[in-house]
C-alpha cells in the first residue's frame, strides 16, 4: 500500500540551514548535512534542500552543501532554488540530488520542464508553485495567482491551469506553498491543494502552515495531498518525523512506520 | 568487490555508485566497453527513464555481454526499468525487446482510480520462501517506488527443462499486485529504488552483494 509521504524541508543561505518566517529575521538552524541525516534517520520519508538566497556566487557553495548532505542520505533528495538552466540542473544531480526543483525559471521557459525531463527522467522534475488566493477572481482557489521570485512578483498565471501545463510538459511532481499559509503554522491551506491535486495526474507536495498534527492528517484528506512537508516544525527539535507519524497512523492516515 | 554498472544513459546514476560505495564495493561503470562485462564479478543495470532507452544496451553489444555473464552465472541485478528489461518487452515502447530472461512483458498501471505514476513509499510482502534479496527483514518493508510500469504479478521462468516456476521474490499493490522483486539462481531484480530505501533498501543491495550462490 501506497503511504503518505512525510518531508522535511531545510532551506539553505550560504551553506547553512535558516529559519525565518517570510524569509525575514533568519536564524540559525544548523548544519544542512547532520539536519538532513537527523530528519532521515527520525523517519523523515524524504529531504528537500531550498537554496533562498540562489545567487550566482552561491552556487559553488551549495553544490558543496549537496554534494556533503547526500554523501550518507539514503532517502529521495531534492534540490531547489535558483536552477536556471538543464546545465546548473545537471550539476546539482551530478552533485548528489535525485530531484530538481525548478520554480521562476520554468515559468519564464516551461520548456526547461521537458529539457531537464529527457536527460534525467520525469520522476527527477519537480515544479514548484508558489500561489496566493485571488479574492478578486470568479474562483479564488483554481485561479489562485503564482508568484515567482520568491513571492514577490505576480506570474500572471493561475494555478491550475499552470500545474497542469507543468504536467503536460513533462513535471514529476508538484511543490505547491500556499502563500496565505506560510509561516502561520495556521493549517495547510487544504482547497488549494485539493484544487491542484485533483486536476492532475502526478504527486503533489502541500508546504505552507504546518503547525499541529491535525493539519497533516487534514491536508492527507481534505487536500488530497500525496506528500506534505514542513520545515520549522521539525527545527529545534520541536517535532520529529516519527512522533508525527505515530500520531498520523492512530487518526488512520497510512505512513511508512516503523521508519 | 568489483562491481560493474551499466550506464544505457537513462538518468542520473549517483545514488546508486553512492550506495554500493557505502556498502564497501568498487562500481565501475561502462556504457559500452564489453570487457568491463566480461570480466565482471557482479553487474548492476540500474535505470529511470524510459524503456526505450535500453535500445542502446543491443546496439553497443552489451545485451548480448549480459546474456553471456548470466549465463556464466555473474550475479546480476536489475532496478527499476532494469528489473522490467529482464521481461521480453514492455508496454512502454512495444518494439524494443527486453532481455528476455523471465516470460512475459510490462504493462501500464491502468489508468481512472489513481494517479499514474505510482510515487512514494510502499509496502511490499516478501515471498514465504525467503528470498536472498530479503534475508534479515520483515516479511512486510516500505520501500521507495517511482514508476507507471510494472512487472506483473506471478511473472515466471522457463527452465531448461521446460518446467514453469515463478519467480517473484516480493510484491505489492498498487491499483493492481504486481511484482516488486523477482530473483531467480544469480539474477535479481527490485522494482523499487534500494539506493532510495532507506536501511531496508541497503539491506536489499548487502544481500545482492553478499551472495555467494545456491546453498545445499
């Protein structure tokens, strides 16, 4: 049987796991390769590493930072922030991801979809999608807007239509943040991610809100997520992937246990 | 241990020399050079992607390399769409021949009840019989799937003799049972990704690696 999947995410600046709400007042959170190892071995299902700040001179360091946390991880890792092009992609696999996470760069080229697709295979692309609701919209939930550069410039696309032409073009997976919910650790914003998860034939990924168990257990059902990932709760030692598990397998959500 | 893995250019092949380095084996690769599979004391055909891409495995010779080193009884192991390639063909690309080992062809998950491909961590039930591939775990693992093909349930062998025998080492369901490892004398093959699976999957490749042939 098919479980649910549990992924941790660390976002990275300059070689070093951060926090911050909205990307503001980051703090320290370690190291990327011991976080990444800890949160594998805790029973994380799978490890997301977001480069935020993606600028070109960082891209030495986090091809460093990938290829030091993927030496001893032996679950799905995916690699994002900043991949511009299928040679900046084919670094990071050849530094150790299994999975790309492309976001701006595909909205502004969908083909790069399908280019990074035919070298290393469609279970290797993952789109990612930042949206926020359109109040003013006839549907705010499917015609949720995308955002690219990090949620600040609208991308003039709405969200269902734009994931599914990411399927079409060749996408393995969808990471859609609501960005209504992150950083609230409020709830998974479930409509949206049932709106996205049910137009399209592929995984989708819920991130933004996580704060409680009862969010993973509704964001599995209401929302039709495949896989939900959290990054703070899992910071600090807040909550680990297992604890969070064993509560998900007495509300009867089915998780890879033990772990 | 020297352990030869086939590069058909189908994706990315460092997780699986990553695996088998932390298991203390030596991967060579070779995406044509025939005497890396000559001499070869275990062959690795790793593989995500598309079965069309196995083409490149006739036309460099290798095919034909493998057949010899499995019958000269090299220990050999097929993941993914190298496990499906043992199968006559598959769905996928109806005109490319598989190697051919076990009878039968791959097939598409049907489609309507659930997405297709089939992503994520699954149980899988291993065979009562108590595959190599298996010694050590629990009659039910999670391991990590990412396919819309599989290799079908009770997929079987014809012995020299004639005889059927099937040849399943585990299985799992999804929309339908299939098959997630087959093993049978010196060639094995998971569907999943044991470079992906965590200490289960580890186990799975150790026990690849470790095998020493048929015990009396």
């Amino acid at each position: 049987m098919l479980t649910r999947r549990i992924i941790a995410c660390l976002d990275v600046h300059g070689g070093r796991v951060v926090k911050g709400v909205q990307f503001v007042d980051l703090v320290d959170a370690g190291d990327p390769a011991a976080l990444a190892a800890r949160h594998a071995r805790e029973g994380a299902d799978e490890i997301v590493l977001l480069d935020i700040t993606a600028t070109h001179e960082g891209r030495q360091t986090l091809l460093d930072t990938v290829r030091r946390t993927a030496r001893e991880l032996f679950v799905p890792f995916t690699v994002g922030g900043g991949i511009k092009s299928a040679e900046e992609a084919a670094q990071v696999f050849e530094a150790g991801a299994d999975k790309i996470s492309v976001n701006s760069a595909a909205l502004k080229d969908p083909s790069l979809i399908s280019e990074i697709g035919k070298s290393f295979g469609a279970q290797a692309v993952v789109v990612a999608i930042d949206a926020r609701r359109d109040p003013e919209a006839k549907d705010p939930v499917r015609d949720a807007q995308v955002f690219v550069q990090g949620g600040r410039k609208p991308a003039g696309r709405r969200v269902v239509e734009w994931a599914r032409e990411a399927e079409e073009r060749g996408a393995g997976e969808i990471l859609l943040t609501s960005m209504d919910s992150d950083g609230t650790r409020a709830g998974f914003d479930c409509e949206l991610t049932a709106a996205v998860s049910g137009a399209v034939n592929i995984p989708v990924i819920a991130s933004g809100g996580a704060g409680t168990v009862a969010h993973f257990a509704d964001v599995f059902g209401r929302g039709k997520a495949d896989a939900a990932l959290a990054a703070s709760i899992f910071h600090f030692g807040v909550s680990s992937a297992r604890l969070l598990k064993e509560e998900l397998v007495a509300a009867g959500v089915p998780v890879r246990l033990p772990c | 241990m020297r352990v030869t893995v086939i590069d058909y250019k189908a994706g990315n092949l460092t997780s699986v020399l990553k695996a088998l380095r932390h298991l203390g084996a030596e991967p060579v690769v070779t995406d044509s050079d025939l005497s890396l599979i000559e001499r070869a004391e275990r062959i690795v055909l790793p593989g995500v992607g598309h079965f069309a891409a196995t083409e490149r495995l006739d036309r460099t010779g290798m095919t034909g390399a493998i057949r010899e080193a499995v019958k000269r009884g090299v220990p050999f192991l097929g993941i993914c769409v190298g496990m499906q390639w043992l199968l006559e063909g598959s769905e996928e690309a109806p005109k490319q021949p598989g190697l051919g080992h076990f009878i039968g062809r791959c097939k598409r998950f049907p489609s309507g009840r659930e997405k297709v491909p089939h992503v994520g961590w699954s149980s899988i039930e291993t065979n009562i019989v108590g595959p190599t591939l298996f010694r050590g775990l629990k009659r039910i693992e999670y391991v990590y799937f990412t396919h819309s093909f599989y290799v079908p349930y009770a997929t079987m062998i014809r012995e020299a003799d004639g005889d059927l025998q099937v040849v399943d080492a585990a299985q799992a369901e999804y929309i339908v049972p299939f098959a997630a490892a087959v093993e049978w004398g010196n060639v094995f093959g998971v569907q999943f990704h044991p470079e992906k699976s965590g200490d289960a999957g580890l186990a799975v490749l150790r026990n690849f690696l470790t095998w020493e042939g048929p015990q009396c």
